[in-house]
C-alpha cells in the first residue's frame, strides 16, 4: 500500500495524551539483554521518508538505543537501556508530526500464520516435484522407472503429508470428537486413503497412483485457507492498532502524599487518584476534590458534558475535560461500569452464536453424500465383478474427485476479495461470517451519539454573531480544550484581528476569563459568567463583558457525514431503520427529524438497548446495529451484525464484526451492498462446485477416472471458481460511491505538544 | 536410466534448497514488514545500521 492508497489515511484520532514515562514503561518490557522495548502505533507513517524521518529522530533521544519502524503494521518498536526512565520519545516524535498511541496488544507475533505459510511451502514444493515425476508416468514410463518415480514420489509426499497435512487432521479430528462435520473431515479421510491406495499400488507394481492428487489438493486448500487467515489478520492487526481509549494505570495517591502510577487492575476501593485534564477515569470513583466538565458520550451517549463537583459520582471510561480532579476509587476495576458492560456483552451473545456459516452449513451435507457416494460404489463394484482391488481403487476415485477443493477455495477467495474491496473503502471486516451475516440483515438500529452524529458540538447561528464579540470569543476559547471552546475557536470568523488577552484563566466546569484593556470578558456558564442578568436555571453558554451580557451561543451536536443518503439507502435496501440513544429525549428528536429516522427512542440504559434489540429478533428480524459507545457494546454483542466507527470505544470496537475508519457514514450501505454481491457470489461458486460433481461423479463411479483426468479435473474446477470470485474484484462499483475525504479531526484537538 | 540416477537427485535438491531457504527467511523475519522492506531500498542510510530491535530475542 502507498502514501495514496485509499484507506490509508485514518486510523482513528490519536488520543488528546500522548503515552509518557509511567504508563510507556508499563507497557514495555524487557528482552533479557539489559534493554527494554515497546512498540507504539504511528497510523501516520506512510512511506520511505516517513520511516526514515520517524527512525532519525528516535535514535537522537536521549537514551534510545534502538528503533526500527514496520510499515506494514505501522508500527514502531523503541528500545532503551533499562533501569533508566522510558525517553520522551512520544514527545519527540509528536514534535515531527507522528503522533504515536499504545494499543490493544494480543499474544504478539502470530503463530498459526507462520505454521500455514511453512505449510503452504511445503506442500509446494511437494506438488511440484511430484507432479513433475507424475507427468513423466503419464507420458509413458512403464516397468521399473515407473516404479522408481513411484517410490520418489511416494518418499516426498509422506513428509509434506504429515507436515501439512496436520492442519486438516487436527481440524477434522476436533470436529469429530465433538461429533460435528466439517469440511476437514473428507479432506482428511480423502488424502489419506489416497496416499494408502497409491502405496499399495506402488508395491504391487501398479500403474495407477494418486501421490500427485493428494499432495496439490493439500496445497490448494491451504492457499484458500492462509489467504483467509491473511484477511481477518490484517483487519484485526488494523483495529488492534487504535489507540486504547481506556486507561492503563492512574496516579494513585498514598497516605503519606507520595504519588505513585499503578496499573488499573491494581487500585482498589478507598485509593485517592489525580485525574489530570485530558484523562479518562479509569475506575468508578467519587470526586473529593476539583471541579471539572466530564464528556460522557463514549459511556452514556449524552451528548453535553457533564459538569462535576466534589461529592458526585463518576464512571469509569468518561473523559476529564477541564480541570484535574482528585477521586476515590469506588470499586475495583473488575467491577467498574466497564467490566459491567463486558459481562453483559458476553450475556448477550445473539444470532451471532447461533450462526452458521455457509460453508459448514453446505459440509455438514456434503461429507456424509460424498462418503456414502464412495461406499455405495465400492459395493456396486463388488457386486458387479468381485475384484476388491479395483473396487477400492474406484472408490478411493470417488473420494478424490469430490474432494472439496473447489468449496475449500471458493468460500474464502470470495470473503479475500470482498475484504479487499472493503478495505478500499474504508471497512475493515473481522471475521468471513460477518460478510455472510450482513447480507442476511433485515432491519437497522443506529446509536446517535458519535455514531450518527460525531459527538462533538459545533456551533450553530454563527452568522448572527457580531464578528467583533466572535473574535474575542473565540480569542478566549482557545485557551480551552472544553469541546464548546474547541467549537467556538474553530468557527472563528477570518478578516478580523485576533484580540489580544493581558491574562487568561479556566475557571474548570465554569468558564474562562480573561482581562483586555481593564475589562475583564468571561466566556462560559451564563449563571457564573453575568449572575446578575441570568434567569433562574439558565444553561446557556454566554460572552459578558463586566457581567453584561454580549452575546450568546447555540450549539448542536454534527451529524456525520453522509448520514442522511446512508439512512435513506438503508431504509431502502435493508429495512427498518431505528434509532437508540441514552441521550435526552429532545436531542435525539432532533437528530432523527434531521436524518428522517420515524422511530426513536431515548434515554435508554445498556440493558434497555439490549432488551430492544431481543424483541426485534424474537420478532424475526436479523438486525445491523451500528453504535460506538461503551453503553452500546452489549448491545453490538446482542446483534445479529454490527459495526463501529474507529473512534468507538474499545470494547465495542472490539465486539463488531465490521470498523469503518473514515467519517463519513457512507461505509454503512457500501459495506451491506459488497456484503450481498460477495454472498451472491459464493452461492454460485456453490453452484459450480455442485455442477462439477454432477458431471465428474459419475465418470468416477464408472471407473474411468485415472490419475491424470483427477488432475485435470481438479485444477479446471479451482481455477472456475476463483476466477468467479475475482469479478467481485472489478465490476461497477461501490467504490465510485462519494466517500467524503474524512476531515482530519485532530485540526480540532489542542496541538497534542502542548501537554 | 543412469542419467535419471543423477538428475531426479540434482533436481530434487535444487527444489529443496529452495525450500529451506524460504523457511529460513520466514523464520528471520524476512517477511514482516514487506511494505517497509520495499522503501527501505531508497533509504540514503548516513548513520550506521540501526541495530535490529529484534536481535536479542532470537
């Protein structure tokens, strides 16, 4: 992928703090040579100047011993001495303009990809050798050569057999204990039998042997399994890189005032916190001291934040906007509202367990037709002449003419090249049976916090603003990261001089205020910015000047792009299009009035979204959910199909089949549209492979099926099927669909170097 | 026939050398980073080679 492949632009935000000292050290760890190493996720690097800028600057830290960037992964692995504190290196490499982020890190290097491509290899190099040896027989070598390419053959086929053969055994030998089908089991018993046949052939003297069959269908089912394997990895790899949005560790107070970072999993009820602005909560905790504004949106899906005093309670997951705060751990994390939310995800587990996918559903038919197919040929043979070798010999044909090759490949390329296809918009699909399952989706249920909308508020009205009072607004505003300031500064009106402030301060979970020329300007809460002129209970956000009121100003939370053609196109081709939000009941009214979604429903607890999305299914719908938030993450769980933007929370992120990374909600009906062409087409391929057998069944049965018509035969039928699935891969397409350029989010965010 | 004696072995070693030397590039970790690997050619290295960050794991 280059600089300017589709897709490869936005990975998500990077998170408003970068990963320093404590919480980098954390998540290091030691390589056993007097050195540590973490790896951090930089989603800008995209091309040879960017490793060679990214490098550079790392190996000028102070301390930094080594780093290398992979490309493929973006990633950067950074090595320091240890026993010293871990290098400002997310400093120095935000200061260049790659932001990095910690990750979601799993069991590190993959393994089962390397045992598949060893594997692949293997049976390869098998094939080829035997198949050459194979087609000196056909061209006629008799008597003792053929014995001895027999015996070469035989001697090469046996270790790529066992060595790649075990991925099937394994497989099919799971499945049968557990007393399932799956396609692994005719594989298995076919290459096999094949192998034993052509061995007793080769002592006999025999003229017919199957090495060739057995070796290259290995090798082409394990390409359509490792191209599989390759798909979900690269999109896991892809999500895994988004930057944690929880917290690893928080300061932790101790009694005689020393301060300490801890890992989250450790603090306990009764330990006092420091929260700093810009950090999330990492536990459910009261405020004891600090007052701030707290963006609740990832765990509620309010919209406003909420403004917090000493004495209130606070959720693990919401994000200190403001002002730092000190907190007491109310519960262990392992019984914080984010845990809460994981039991309820794994409670909830809908149509998804249920599922089956198409290609277990067409194998568990298939191997019991296929194998009764062989047997009953085995006693036609013996009833007809006697002869018990030959009668094996036909039905061992039987079984390898059947072999599954053209359903072990046709499932997976179709799944390969809808990835693909996905990828280039923008999608990333976790898991093949999530395709299958989208297809089948008849009904859509939408969050509206950060999902319908981007859960940032922008400022609306702004025309009507004097352009004056708009520029000292906005002068005043950006000292703040409050998401209103952000909001107001970012509407800041051009052609007009910027004021110039002697003193700011943030008064947090108030306002801000600021003295210009004798007068002091107080931009925030109308009861604290004018206490005089503010009615009872008033809300607003005002500009005072002296306690006077200037101006006031609205805002509204923006859609996302492309919302309203997404949820028009959906209520169209899909279904039904709902909307559920934890949010206050006017705010979703108007949002679902602005995208024409009928049917709302607002302030709802995880458990409520749950509970709908269980009627809906008892009502015999399949459902799509799309959400992003901590509170919909039950709910994505509950789904038959979901999907979550790149900026959802990390449970959710995790518990969805499909994450879009670009803004625009137009992923939404572009990924249902790839999904249904992908199952249209592996029907077909279906169809093919059913074709195929229709014709070459018979022929086995009669006993006309010699080694070299297997080959042909085998080879014709994959290549058909994966030429099939690569029209996916052209045609008209969705890709011309208008995919917005994502706007970049953090020109928003304060410049992350400030910290 | 006696040429088969020398050739059928010749061949089967040049494929096997083919083999191992493939196993051997997965195993060094040859193939993680192929897009970085393809930019890396351009690189005007100045400074000395960066020390593999893998290098004390094997």
């Amino acid at each position: 992928m280059s600089c300017c492949a589709p897709g490869a632009e936005v990975l998500g935000t990077p998170s408003a703090t970068l990963p320093e000292g404590e919480e980098l050290l954390l998540a290091s760890r030691s390589l056993g040579n007097g050195e540590r190493q973490v790896e951090l996720a930089v989603p800008d690097v995209h091309c040879g100047a960017c490793i060679h800028a990214v490098e550079t600057a790392l190996r000028r830290v102070e301390g930094v011993t080594g780093a290398r960037v992979n490309l493929s992964t973006r990633r950067v692995a950074v090595r320091w001495r240890e026993g010293l504190a871990p290098p400002p290196v997310a400093a120095a490499l935000a200061a260049i303009g790659y932001p990095p982020h910690l990750f979601e890190d799993e069991a590190g290097r993959d393994r089962t990809l390397s045992e598949l491509l060893r594997a692949v290899a293997v049976a390869g190099f098998a094939a080829g050798n035997v198949m050459l040896l194979s087609v000196s027989v056909w061209s006629g070598a008799e008597g003792a050569t053929r014995d001895l390419f027999h015996w070469i053959s035989a001697l090469i086929a046996l270790p790529a057999l066992v060595f790649a053969g075990r991925i099937y055994y394994r497989s099919a030998f799971n499945a049968l204990r557990h007393g399932r089908m799956n396609m692994d089991v005719p594989i298995a018993i076919g290459v096999s039998l094949a192998y034993a046949m052509s061995l007793y052939e080769t002592l006999t003297h025999g003229a017919h042997a199957y090495f060739d069959a057995s070796v290259s269908l290995l090798f082409f089912l394990l390409i359509g399994r490792t191209l599989d394997h390759v798909m979900r990895d690269r999109a896991r790899a892809a999500v895994r890189g988004l930057s944690r949005l929880m917290p690893r560790g928080a300061v932790v107070l101790a009694a005689d005032g020393g301060r300490d970072y801890r890992p989250v999993e450790t603090i306990e009820p009764g330990m006092r916190l420091l929260i700093a602005a810009g950090e999330r909560i990492p536990v459910d905790a009261r405020v004891i001291a600090g007052t701030s504004d707290l963006d609740c949106a990832l765990v509620t899906g309010e919209s406003r934040p909420q403004p917090v005093e000493p004495g209130a309670a606070v959720r693990a997951g919401t994000l200190n906007l403001s002002g730092p705060l000190t907190l007491e751990a109310e519960r262990p994390a392992s019984a914080s509202f984010l845990a809460e939310m994981v039991r309820m995800m794994e409670a909830a587990e809908g149509g998804r367990a249920r599922y089956r996918r198409i290609a277990e559903r067409v194998s568990a038919l298939y191997a019991p037709v296929v194998h009764l197919t062989a047997f009953v040929t085995f006693l036609g043979w013996m009833a007809v002449d006697g002869d018990w070798h030959k009668a094996i010999t036909v039905a061992i044909a039987v079984l390898i003419i059947t072999c599954p090759c053209a359903l072990g490949l046709a499932v997976p390329i179709v799944q390969v090249v809808a990835a693909r296809r996905l990828f280039e918009n923008g999608v990333m699909v976790k898991d093949g049976a999530g395709l299958e399952r989208l297809a089948e989706a008849d009904a859509v249920v939408f969050d509206k916090t950060g999902t319908l909308t981007l859960g940032r508020p922008r400022l609306v009205g702004a025309e009507a603003l004097a352009p004056e009072l708009h520029a000292i607004a906005s002068a005043l505003a950006a000292h703040s990261r409050h998401p209103l300031s952000e909001a107001i500064a970012e509407a800041a009106p051009r052609g007009v001089a910027t004021p110039v402030f002697e003193t700011v301060a943030e008064h947090p979970g108030l306002g801000l205020e600021g003295r210009m020329d004798g007068r002091l300007w107080r931009l925030g809460r109308a009861a604290w910015a004018a206490p005089t002129e503010a009615a009872e209970g008033e809300d607003g956000t005002v500009l005072a000047e002296d306690g006077v009121v200037r101006a006031r100003f609205h805002f509204a939370d923006a859609l996302r792009p492309g919302a309203r053609e997404a949820v028009a196109t959906l209520a169209r081709t899909v279904g039904p299009v709902t909307m559920l939000s934890g949010d206050a009941e006017p705010a979703c009214r108007a949002v679902a009035a602005a995208l024409g979604i009928a049917d709302v429903a607002a302030r709802l607890m995880p458990g409520d979204k749950v509970a709908r999305l269980a009627a809906m299914a008892a009502g015999g719908r399949k459902v799509l959910m799309v959400g992003d938030g901590l509170n919909d993450a039950p709910a994505l769980g509950a789904a038959h199909v979901s999907m979550a933007p790149a900026t959802a929370a990390d449970i959710g992120r995790n518990a969805a089949d499909f994450v879009f990374l670009r803004d625009s909600l137009a992923a939404v009906p572009v990924a249902r549209a790839i999904a249904r062409r992908a199952g249209r087409l592996i029907r077909q391929n279906l169809a093919l492979a059913i074709v195929y057998n229709v014709i070459a069944v018979p022929i086995a049965i009669l006993g006309h099926v010699t080694p070299l018509v297997a080959a042909i035969a085998m080879s014709a039928s994959s290549l058909l099927v994966i030429g099939n699935a690569l029209r996916l891969a052209g045609g008209p397409g969705e890709a011309a669909a208008p995919v917005a350029p994502a706007p970049r989010r953090n020109t928003l965010s304060a410049p992350v170097t400030a910290r | 026939m006696t040429t088969l004696a020398y050739l059928i072995p010749v061949a089967l070693f040049l494929g096997g050398l083919a083999l191992v030397a493939f196993l051997w590039a997965l195993k060094s970790g040859q193939y993680d980073d192929l897009d970085g690997a393809a930019e890396r050619v351009l690189l005007d290295e100045d400074d000395a080679l960066p020390a593999d960050p893998r290098a004390g794991r094997r």
